[in-house]
C-alpha cells in the first residue's frame, strides 16, 4: 500500500493585503484578530506548520483605545545584557514615544516563538497615521469586527 497525502500548501495560497484602521479599538481585541489574519486561520488551507497568512496595514495606531488602568500599570521590560541594564517603561510613556510599538508587541505576543512567527511578523506594518507606504498593493479595508 503505497499512498501519498496531497497537501495544498503555500503554493496554492493567495496572500492578500488588508487594511485595518485601528481608530478607538481595544488593543488586546485588535491584536488578537490581526494575529489570526496573519496567521492564515481563517483560509481553508490552514496548516500551523505553513505561513499562509496574508499581508496586514494598520493605520491610525495613534488614536488605538488603551483601556482601564492600562496606561500606568502595564510595564515594558527590556534589558540591554549588562548589569544594571534593565530598563522599565509604562505604556504610556511607550505610547507617546511611539504608538505603533504597542500594537507590534502584543501582536508579536501572540505569535509563534520559533523562526516561523518571525516570518509570519514581517507580515505587519503599522503606521501611527493614515498615511502608508503600500498604496501601491491596494489593500482591501476591512472591518475588523467581520471576524
């Protein structure tokens, strides 16, 4: 019995650009269904082991909906490898310095640790306004509640 799996892979997917405006979403809400896109899971031919996912711009990160007590008690950590080097930010002091980085950290959050999450992050490109450098790609906007 010799038989072989046929598996559609990246070679039968389609990557498609879309075009988030992130103006007065949550962020957790927003990251976690830019996660999904970015990911392929809502394609048909998801595989976890394939990057499959499409393209995503998101605009406006500036005016994103940080709520609750998230300004003053969520913490940045980093740390520069020497002694002493651990620096501590709040988010907002990450959020005025710039906003996209909020919205890249919790995407890259919820992502793969592996070298196909890094893969899959390249897909991202967050701009604090609505200008953008992909208008050459004619992103579809979408509506990140059709989810």
């Amino acid at each position: 019995m010799n038989t072989k799996t046929t598996f559609n892979g990246i070679e039968a997917s389609e990557r498609e650009w879309h075009l988030v405006d992130a103006s007065g979403l949550p962020i957790g809400r927003l990251a976690s269904e830019l996660a999904q896109i970015l990911r392929g899971k809502h394609k048909p031919q998801y595989a976890p082991h394939l990057d499959v996912g499409d393209h995503v711009v998101v605009i406006n990160a500036g005016k994103i909906a940080i709520t609750s007590k998230k300004p003053e008690q969520k913490m940045y950590h980093s740390h520069s490898g020497y002694p002493g080097g651990q620096k501590i930010k709040t988010a907002k002091e990450v959020f005025a310095k710039s906003p996209s980085i909020l919205i890249e950290k919790a995407v890259k959050g919820m992502l793969p640790k592996n070298k196909l999450g890094a893969a899959i992050f390249k897909n991202l490109r967050v701009y604090n306004d609505e200008n953008h450098k992909q208008n050459s790609q004619n992103p579809e906007s979408i509506n990140i509640n059709e989810f």
